[in-house]
C-alpha cells in the first residue's frame, strides 16, 4: 500500500471498521451514556459513533491502571522486559501502518503522505527507541562515608494520565506514553475527541504486543473526561499537549484533587528570523513556506511570524507568496496532495477570524484568505505582510495556514522582536555567520532553535517549550524525569 495510488487509498478508506469502544483492562468497554460523531473534515461524512467517558469511565480505566501499577507485573518485568514489549508494540504499529495512516487522515485531514511518511514514521520511531532505551538506564551510587552505602534509584511514577491532541495523534500520543511506560508506569491515553480513532486502535495493539491487562488503557471523550483525569485523586503525573487555556484548567484541577504533577506542551507563535546574509534566499522561502503550511499550519511550532531584515523582505516574501501559490490541496487521500482540510468547522471559523483581524487591522493580504472547494473544510494558504507587532495576526496562536511577516532593522531589534510574545516553544534562524548563529540563539527564548532549517531534529533531543509555551520535555533520555521518581536509600555498615 505505500507505493499504492489514490484508488488504492480510497478502498482502504471503505475498508476500515474503527474501534469505537473505550479500550480498558485489556478489553472493549462500551461505556454509559450517549456516544458523539467523529466527523470527517474531508467531506462531513460521519465516521463513526465512539463511547464518551464522563466520570464513571475514567474512574474505572484510572482504577483499572492502579491496580496495574500497585500489584500487577509491568512496573515488576526487568526493563529489558518492557523494552523489548514496546518493540513489538513498534512492529505492530509498522505492520498496520497503512491503516492507521488512512485512519488519521479521515479523523482529521492530514494528507495521506503526510500521514504514512511522517507521523507514522515518528510513532513507529518513537516506540522503538525507547524500547530500546529501556535497559540502558542507570541508577546512581554516589561516593559518602565509609560505613554507609547510597543509592539513587529511579522509580516509576505511578499512574500517568496523556492528554493529547488532534494535529498529532498518536506521534504526541507516543512521546507521552513510550517514555511512562518505559519507566514501568501504566497509562491511561485520551486522544482528541476529534480524532479519537486511531488512539484507540492503539490500545488494541498493545495488548497484541503482550502488554498486561491494564497497563495501557484509552477512553474517547470531551472536556469532562479531560476534567475526570484531572481531578482524580489516583493519577499520579499528567502529561498534556495542547492549548494554553486548557492547560491552565489542568493546573487548577491538580491543586484542587491530590496535587499531581502536570507536565504541559501547549501552544506557539513561533519566529523564524531571516538575517541580511542568510545562505541561499530560495532555500530560506521553500522552508518558511513549507513551515507554515505543513499539516495545514496545525502545528504548535509552525514558524508563523516570518521575521525578515527590510533589505531582503519584499525579495522573500514573493519567494514565499510562489511557493504557497503552487499547493495542490485536495482529497487528503490522494496521494500529491499537500494541503488537506483544517480539522473542523468550528476550527475553520476560528482561523477565518483571524484573518478576519488582519484586514481590520491594517496588514496587507498577499494571498489566500478564502475557504477553498465545494466541500470539507479546506481554507487557502494565507500570507499578510505589513504585520506590525501589535497585531493579533502577530501575538496570538492561529494554528492555521496564516503566514505574518514582519521586517526589521537590526539584530537586536530582530531578538526583540522574536521575544515579544507570551510563547517560547520554538524559533528559527538563518545566517551564515557562525558567530551570529551562536550568539542570537542564546538570546532568544525558545526550547528549540533550529539554525539555517526548521523542524529537523531527532529523539536524541528534547522537545518543550518556556514562558507560556509549558515547562517540561517530550523526547530524548530527559522525557523519562517526567515518569520517574528519584529516591534515595542510604544502608548504614
């Protein structure tokens, strides 16, 4: 099916019967109460009626996954154990690859390509490495007194909560619960109620891979079941990716139930700085653009306030409008498509008034602006030069296609630029000076610079954001303090 066509696809699509049960202690549990729609944003099909968790779904899968933890054998399998069941976890996920694939682009209109190539690599990666990371892990002995011995171990957490979002499903799915379960925490996972499917498909396949019963848990739903895990008293860490307000929600139901810790990777206005002697202009144009409009501009990191010295701006901006100017959107199952529909109506209406905003304004629109095709929700790629700083179109998260550009003078007054914002997720950066490079990276508040690219990177490498972006890392070995507890055992001679 990789190298299959649009016809391939398609039938994949009509083939597909989607889980549409809470996945808990290892089995479906179809849950009380009136399920909700999970629409396609590809043409308003409905795809499928899914239980929704209140409180008593949630309990059930937190109870479920305590007893897990407190006396059941994952936390208690060596971590070569658990490593080598997150491989095959790894394995499963490769060999329904294409499913899973047609699954997201269907919740949530990610292109096809898109889908298989990048979030399907990065989960399948995702999984692997820390399976394999499992046993490599060290505890400490530091050196003390001669009659005594101290140890430093790593324990695991407890019961982990992942809240995660819709943009990513189960790539940020993954990077929250191959590191908890690395540690020898049980999970309880629930995905967006916008693209709920593939989320659960997971939990299915976990148990295939020899997961106990419990360990990995899963339940559809909506606000109340976010709510639910947050005020539960027997989550011990929860882990959430998606927006500032609701990560404040978060916050406030921690301090209200048993003070759990809360780990949050929330939202961006990212800036990508454009120096005067930045290499190779058309390179610098391809990226910004390909940036922005990847995954629809539905990316916390999106590089969406494109920040260029006034010498070159007019030269990269029109680089810019001809790359987005040749697009193709379309059906996110065929396969040339590289923009497919924005998640929702709802999310739809929420992009269009910031655009909206910038004719109100005052900036000037270079492209797009309009909803594109007959049907699906599908918006043109947008581009507004003459952004001034106090712009919404400049401070506020649009998580769409929308492109500001700003210019400035200086380096200086680029930093200051760049830092003018509540966020600090990540930022890009093009020179050619090693120098600058260094020095302009030190200064701006980011969790991530990328210098002379944008979103490369690898699971080495930690992943989170400062200020009002969150606090916390996903990827790399730092992911595990998250899901670990250090203790200390000193044995007296």
């Amino acid at each position: 099916m990789v190298d299959g066509g649009y016809d391939d696809w398609i039938e994949l699509a009509h083939a597909i019967e989607p889980p549409t049960s809470h996945y808990i202690a290892g089995g479906d549990e179809p849950g009380s109460g009136d399920g909700f729609s999970v629409v396609s944003p590809r043409d308003g099909r409905t795809l499928a009626e899914v239980a929704d968790a209140g409180d008593k779904e949630v309990d059930l899968a937190v109870t479920v996954a305590r007893r897990a933890f407190d006396t059941g054998p994952w936390p208690r399998w060596s971590p070569a154990e658990r490593g080598r069941a997150l491989t095959r976890l790894a394995d499963l996920i490769q060999r329904d690859r294409a499913r899973l694939a047609v699954t997201i682009s269907l919740e949530m209109g990610k292109p096809i390509t898109e889908a298989h190539d990048v979030e399907l690599r990065a989960t399948i990666a995702t999984f692997r490495w820390y399976g394999e990371l499992a046993d490599k892990l060290v505890d400490e002995s530091p050196r003390t007194a001669t009659d005594a011995l101290a140890l430093v171990t790593r324990e695991p957490a407890g019961v982990v909560a992942a809240v995660v979002p819709w943009n990513f499903p189960l790539t940020l799915a993954a990077w929250k619960v191959a590191p908890a379960l690395a540690a020898g925490c049980t999970v309880v996972l629930k995905p967006a109620e916008q693209s709920p499917l593939s989320g659960l498909s997971l939990g299915r396949l976990a148990t295939e891979a020899g997961l106990p019963p419990g360990v990995l848990n899963v339940v559809a739903g909506g606000p109340a079941a976010g709510r639910a895990l947050g005020r539960h008293p027997d989550v011990d860490v929860l882990a959430f990716t998606g927006s500032t307000d609701v990560g404040r929600h978060f916050l406030r139901y921690a301090a209200e139930s048993n003070l759990k810790r809360v780990w949050l990777e929330l939202g961006g206005k990212s800036p990508n700085i454009v120096l005067p002697d930045a290499p190779d202009l058309d390179r610098v144009a391809a990226t910004a653009a390909w940036g922005i409009f990847f995954n629809q501009g539905e990316m916390c990191t999106a590089p969406s306030r494109l920040l260029v010295h006034r010498s070159i701006a007019e030269q990269v901006t029109e680089a810019v409008v001809a790359r987005a100017e040749a697009l193709r959107l379309g059906d996110p199952l065929d396969p040339a498509t590289e923009m497919g529909p924005l998640v929702s109506e709802d999310h739809l209406a929420r992009v269009r008034d910031h655009i909206a905003g910038g004719f109100t304004e005052g900036a000037r629109l270079r492209l797009g602006g309009d909803r594109w095709g007959t049907s699906g929700t599908f918006l043109e790629p947008t581009v507004f030069d003459r952004v001034e700083p106090g712009m919404r179109l400049a401070r506020e998260e649009i998580f769409g296609p929308v492109l500001a550009v700003l210019t400035f003078d200086t380096q200086e007054d680029a930093v200051r630029l760049a830092n003018a914002t509540d966020y600090g997720l990540a930022a890009g950066l093009w020179t050619a000076d090693l120098s600058t490079a260094h020095r302009l990276s030190r200064a701006l508040r980011a969790g991530t610079v990328w210098v002379n690219c944008y979103e490369e990177g690898d699971l080495t490498v930690p992943f989170g954001g400062v200020k009002r972006s969150g606090h916390g890392r996903d990827k790399s070995a730092h992911a595990l303090d998250k899901y670990t507890d250090l203790k200390t055992t000193w044995i007296r001679l």
